[in-house]
C-alpha cells in the first residue's frame, strides 16, 4: 500500500519483470479492440485509455461486417468479413487469415475459435485453426446455435414443424433431438443452459443439456427481439409493434416486469454484466437505456445501431454510434466522458485479456527437467536406430521422458534490458529431433530440406553427463519466418526462443 501512494511509481515506467508481476496482482487487462471495417491494420487499445495503443496487427485485415466471438486462450477473434467470409485474427502472432471456400452462410462461433456456418447444400461446416469438420443432417439446416460446451444445436424444418439436432463435434452422431411446432428464430443464453425459439403465440425452450422441453411464453403477437440476463433467469422479449418489454420470470414463468419505453423497440441488447438494457428505437438514431437492477428507464442516447455499437463497457459506461465517431457516456446519469474522433469506422469489441502485457524474456524458454543422474537417460531412438521426433514421441510410451530440450538461461546470467531487444538479437530456433546416436541425428538432418540460407544442423548438447545430440536449424529473426520453415520441410518440429 506504501508504495502504491508513493510517487515514485508514476516517476518512470517500471521494468519488464516488476510491469509483469504487477500485472498479475492486478487481474485480466480490460482492452479495446478495432477492427476496420473497410480493411486496414487490427489494433488494441487499453481501456480506459482509449488513446492508449498497446498493439496492432503486422498482416491487413479485410474489410470487417461483423464480430463472431474471441477466444482469450488462444488470442483468437472471429470475424466475418464484407463478402461475407470467415475472418481469423491471430493476436499473438498478428496475423490475418481468411477461409473463402467453401460458401457459408448463417456463421456463428460461441467461442472465437471454432466458425459454423451452412453450406449451399444445407450441411453443417466447422472451421478451426487445426483443420474443418462437416456433417449432413438428414434435412438441410436452417439456423445453427453452438454451445460453450463446445456441442452444436442444428435446427431444420421438416413437414410443418421443426427439429433440433444436438452433436458433438467432431463426432457425427446425433447426440439428442427435438421435435417442435414450426419455428423462426433461435436464442440461446449467455450461460448455455436454455435455447429459445421463436413461434406465433410467444417462445417455446429446450434444455440445451438433454433438449427436453421447458415452459413456454405466451404472447399476443410474434416475438420482434429477445434478451437474457447473463445468467438467463430474466428473459426482456418485445413484441411487434409494442412499446414496453415484457420480463419474464424463468423460474416462475411469469412476467415479473413490464418496462415501458417511449416509443417502439426494434431491438434489444444486453450489457453482458447484466446492468443495462439497451433498446433501439424503431425509428430515428437513437435508443433507450434501462436499469435491470430497478427496471427504470435511465434516458435517451443519440447512436445509430450496429452488431457492435451500441456497446456497455467493462466500467458501466455506454459507447455510442455517433456518426462516424464513437462517443462514451455515463451508464447511470448518461452524461458524457470522452468522444473517439473517427472510431465510428471501426468495429468494437471490448475484452479482458492478459496477452498484451510486456512478458519476462525467459517465461518463453522451453521446460526443462532435471534427470536423476542414478537413473539411466533413454536412447532416443526407435528399435531400428531411427531418430523420434518431438511430435513422435507424443503418441509414445507415456513412460518415457521427453527428450532434452536445449539448455536454459543459466541463474547468474544477467537478464536483458528488455524482451523485445532480446527476440531480435537471438532469435527464434527450430527443432526437429533429439537424440543420443549422432549416426541417427545426422540422418534426419540430412532428410530435411534446406530453405535458402537455412540449413538443418547437428549440435550436442550435455545432460546429467549423456551428451545429447539435437537436430535444429536457425535461428530465425522472427517467429513468424521460423514457423514458415519448419512448416516447408513437412517434418515435426518445435519452436524456442533463443539461440541453439
């Protein structure tokens, strides 16, 4: 607490080392990220310091329609460009890629990673950054809804009803179906415990877990807009050509609310903190704020209304559509706090994300483990004197130890000033086998392609007094170019940081 008062924190900016760990102490880093919507470099701002950039995309991106999802694991988002093609932003490593083929249409990702989408013939395509997955379901899909648990609900129309399929991919079994009165829409919650659909009396449900049925909501007209509280016990649903949102009771199965609006709803959006409704006006620019914890409407906002904006900040704050800027304004009191010239021609998506911090130059040298010196060291070669490769070895005995990974940093070693000094002076390294016969080294050495000036090389290296012979070519300026070799010689490979 000292020394958080204290002025020498805002003095200068701290190391690597001590930013990192005070980074951890402090929880995910909230971040803005813009993706252009006429095509341009992907960036990332901290919030709230939106004039802050803490990084952007080294590849182009195209032109941006919409937000799929983001995948925090990986540092993966999920777009669909203006063509309507699937679109993969690789954060960690900025790249750009796009999947054309084949045609999809009604994508939709829960988790940033994995993309659906239905193709012309009515089957199912998932497409992740390993490969795709298809299935054909016995009737052409009509609407698709992934789940966080990573399975698929399919709905189709069959006769004069629908039905529901559940799978798991890659599986391509039918894990459960449904059958039910022909219906429009799909909703499904934040949490993926419940999926709704739309009919003419109101909304009928299903269990995601077992599609068995839950209670109905009936209503006088067909549904126009449907919102869940992050944790799905509220449903706010709108009707046609009604002012006031209808809240249900999910557990009761009564209307516990009815918000009144000033005019038409069009649409509806949830602040995924489950403060704020927001409601677009059927007609004009602008929309009306409510408060979920009191059900009160809070005001009136200028903002025009797209898939991103307008959008509840991680703090409460609203962002607004205004023009071709993006203008924030208080939740509660609505008044405003900052305007981003331009920001309008960006599409938002708000996140908590830790990659973007200054990481400690050895939290990327690859694990290494001690060997008992009273325990023999494995010859790593198969029984007919071949070397195994890193990937070989995967699908090995799990009794075997891995093979010695290069030597690490030693503790007296003195760290770089920086992390990003110390990439361009060492590099990136590419290694495809170790292996205690230098005969059985310098065999898969001489089965790998060279690439330019790149050559696979033979170097030894000593553990627990076996010496240790390690197949490796670079070091490469960037990751990027040592991934594009080791990927052109079609061998297994792993990538450290540093020198051989």
């Amino acid at each position: 607490m000292l020394a958080a008062c204290g002025k020498s924190d805002r003095a200068a900016a701290p190391a690597v080392s001590e930013a990192s760990s005070a980074s951890t102490m402090r929880g995910p880093d909230q971040v803005v990220l813009r993706f252009p919507r006429d095509g341009g470099q992907v960036r990332a701002f901290a919030y709230p310091r939106l004039d802050s950039l803490l990084w952007k995309s080294s590849a182009r991106a195209p032109g941006i329609a919409r937000i799929l999802g983001f995948d925090g694991d990986i540092g993966s988002v999920a777009l669909v460009d203006t063509k309507g093609v699937p679109v993969r932003v690789d954060l960690r490593m900025g790249r750009v890629s796009r999947d054309a083929k084949p045609k999809l249409t009604e994508l939709a990702s829960e988790d940033g990673s994995a993309i659906y989408g239905i193709s012309d013939s009515g089957s199912v395509v998932r497409l992740t950054p390993v490969g795709s997955w298809s299935y054909t379901p016995p009737n052409p899909a009509r609407e698709l809804v992934p789940q966080p648990d990573g399975s698929l609900l399919i709905v189709a129309d069959r006769g004069d009803g629908s039905i529901v399929w559940k799978v798991h991919p890659p599986d391509k079994s039918v894990a459960d179906s449904a059958l039910l009165p022909r219906v429009g829409r799909a909703f499904g919650t934040q949490i993926g415990d419940r999926a709704y659909f739309t009919v003419d009396s109101g909304l009928v449900g299903l269990r995601t877990r077992d599609l068995e049925p839950v209670p109905s909501v009936k209503l006088d007209r067909p549904v126009r807009a449907l919102a869940t509280t992050p944790s799905g016990d509220r449903l706010y649903v709108v009707t046609d050509s009604a002012g006031q949102i209808e809240v249900f009771d999910r557990y009761t199965h009564r209307t516990e609310a009815q918000l009144r609006a000033p005019g038409n709803v069009a649409a509806l959006r949830m602040d995924p903190m489950g403060r704020y409704v927001l409601a677009r006006a059927a007609s004009g620019d602008s929309a009306w704020v409510f408060a979920i914890g009191t059900d009160k409407l809070l005001g009136t906002v200028k903002t025009g209304w797209r898939d991103d904006l307008p959008a509840v900040t991680p703090a409460g704050s609203i962002a607004l559509l205004d023009g071709n800027d993006v203008r924030l304004v208080d939740g509660t009191s609505l008044a405003g706090e900052n305007t981003i010239e331009k920001g309008g021609s960006d599409s938002w998506l708000f996140v908590a994300w830790n990659g973007f911090r200054p990481r400690s130059p050895g939290l990327d040298e690859p694990v290494t483990f001690g060997y008992d010196t009273a325990v023999e060291v494995p010859d790593w070669s198969d029984d007919t004197g071949s070397a195994i490769s890193e990937g070989a070895l995967a699908g090995r005995d799990s009794g075997r130890t891995r093979p010695a990974p290069p030597p690490t940093r030693s503790a007296n070693t003195p760290e770089p000033e920086s992390g990003e000094s110390q990439q361009h002076d060492a590099g990136f390294t590419v290694q495809f086998a170790a292996v205690r016969s230098r005969d059985a080294a310098n065999d898969v050495a001489s089965g790998i392609a060279n690439s330019g000036s790149s050559k696979a090389r033979v170097i030894t290296t000593e553990r627990a007094g076996v010496t240790i012979f390690r197949v490796v070519m670079g070091p490469f300026p960037t990751r990027d170019e040592a991934e594009r070799v080791a990927r052109a010689t079609g061998k297994a490979y792993w990538i450290y940081e540093g020198a051989p």
